[in-house]
C-alpha cells in the first residue's frame, strides 16, 4: 500500500515535469527569436488600456493617445455594431453565434455576411484588375465547425503522445489541449464565426508556409485593404499580443477603424484597448 503512494507520487512528479516541459515547448514554439522584441507592460499576458507599454523594434508602436486623432468612437459603439465585434482567445463568440444572413463568396463555396460581402468583392476585383489572382482559403466558419477542426487537432496530437492518450479525462489530454490550442483556434475565438473574416492567398502559392508567400500580393492587398474597410487582423510583428502569426487573414471593421489601424500599423486589440478602459487581453499570450 505504501509502496504504491510512493509510485504514485513519482508518477505525479513525472506527469508534472512532462506538462511544464510541453507548456514551454509550446510557448517557445510561439515566439520568434530572429526579431529583437522587448515586451513591456504586457509581460506576465494581461495588459489593460490603462498600462500599455508593448514595445517591439520591429512594430510600429501604439500612437500617443494625446498626439494622434483616433476616429471618434464610444465603447458603446464597439460593444454594439457587430463590425467592432472584438473575437480572440479571451473574449470568445457563444456557441450559438452567428451572421444575420449569409452569402456566397463569387466564383467559391465560401460564405461571408451578406451585408459586409460587396466591400470583399470590391476588394477582391481590385486586385484582380491589377493583375492578381487572390484565393479565399477561408471565410465564414460555424462554432460547431472549428469546434470539429479543434478537437480533431487535440485527439491527433493526444494520439500522437507516448504512451497514445485516446480518453479526453486523462489528465495529459490537456496538455494536447494546450498544444492544439496554439495551432488551431480554440471553438469561439475565432472570427470566422464572425462572418467578417477571410483568409486570402495568391492562388499560385497556396501553401501555408512564409517562404511560400507572395509578399508583392500581400504589400498591395495591406496598402488597398482599409479602403474597403478591412485590417490585416494578425500581422507578424504583432504576434505577441495576438498569439497568431496569420498574414493572409484580414476583417471587416469599417472604413474609418482600418484606416487608422493600417495607417499606424496596429493591431485590433491596441485599438480596442484606446477606447474600453476594462479591456484586458493576452491571457493566453503568455511569455513565460
Ligand atoms: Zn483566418
């Protein structure tokens, strides 16, 4: 019987190690080493209006409040109008979100919010008529959808653990969970759920790989996007307050909310921060 505590014990210890040794495989995985970032302020994951001091060498910095003119806008107007919905990891759609209506992305299968769908098209003939041949990989995505699309990605890399883990009340299923969690949006935080989102891509170079990416495509898609009234939602050097490094994705926020955010090179949650002095953001964005 003692004997067995013991055993017992040393498996906890054991489990122990292996979670912290994943969580910092994980959270390494996520950080990009070949930029010099400084992260300021918002060390330790929650950041609030109040104390944001993000530095990166790389991004453009959150403009002073006091030197810039921000559109004039209320926290009642970004908690109301659906275009302002702010979706990420801590402030995730319910389960039974979503659009009014849908419509069809012309010349694919893939369906956005019919009200917001002709500034996309707009958007997309214009790159078409200076020669590029843009490639939805994604639009609008049901919460049961990515809930599928997650919970696939946590069984494969569970199974994938040695010894396999197929029951979900193991305890080391959270750490596939945790794993996943970063490779896959977690159900709710997603804003294809939205309808205001799209993943847009070169249709000659499909592949989701940096190297593989048209960066002359996407220049001319990030200078013409905020006139349709889209933002690219995750830029690369903005990945430590996001946690996603997704380049092609871009969101419907309005014509007057993208242009300043394209202009001053900042991210949805800087901008939402300006306005809504409780928001705080990045629970899941932890350096450790
Ligand atoms: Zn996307």
């Amino acid at each position: 019987m003692k004997k067995n505590k013991k055993r017992n014990k040393v498996l906890w210890l054991f489990e122990m190690a292996a979670l912290c040794l994943a969580l910092y495989l994980v959270v390494n995985a996520r950080t990009d080493r070949t930029k010099p970032v400084v992260f300021e302020g918002a060390q330790g994951g929650l950041t609030s209006a109040d104390s944001f001091t993000y530095l990166d060498p790389s991004a453009t910095p959150t403009p002073d409040p006091n030197a810039v003119k921000w559109p004039k806008l209320t926290v009642e107007d970004l908690k109301e109008k659906r275009q302002y919905t702010i979706v990420n990891d801590d402030h995730l759609l319910s389960s039974a979100f979503k659009p009014d209506d849908t419509g069809k992305i012309s010349g694919t299968n893939q369906l956005f919010d019919a009200e917001i769908l002709p500034y996309l098209e707009a958007m997309l003939q214009d790159m078409r008529d200076h020669g590029y041949s843009p490639y939805i990989a994604g639009a609008y995505r049901s919460y049961s959808y990515q809930e599928k699309l997650f919970n696939g990605k946590a069984s494969q890399i569970a199974m994938g653990m040695n010894p396999p883990v197929s029951d979900y009340m193991d305890e080391r299923y959270q750490i596939a969970v945790a794993e996943a969690r970063t490779i896959v949006m977690f159900p709710g935080s997603s804003e294809h759920q939205l309808g205001y989102a799209v993943d847009i891509l070169d249709r000659q170079r499909t592949r989701l790989v940096y190297e593989n990416m048209n960066k002359e495509f996407f220049a001319y898609l990030d200078s013409i996007c905020a006139q349709y009234g889209f933002i690219k939602r995750y830029p690369t050097n903005k990945l430590l307050l996001t946690g996603w490094d997704e380049p092609y994705h871009y969101r419907y926020v309005g014509v007057e909310a993208a242009t300043f955010i394209m202009e001053h090179g900042i991210c949805y949650e800087e901008f939402y921060a300006h306005y809504d002095p409780e928001f705080t953001f990045g629970a899941y964005v932890k350096k450790s």
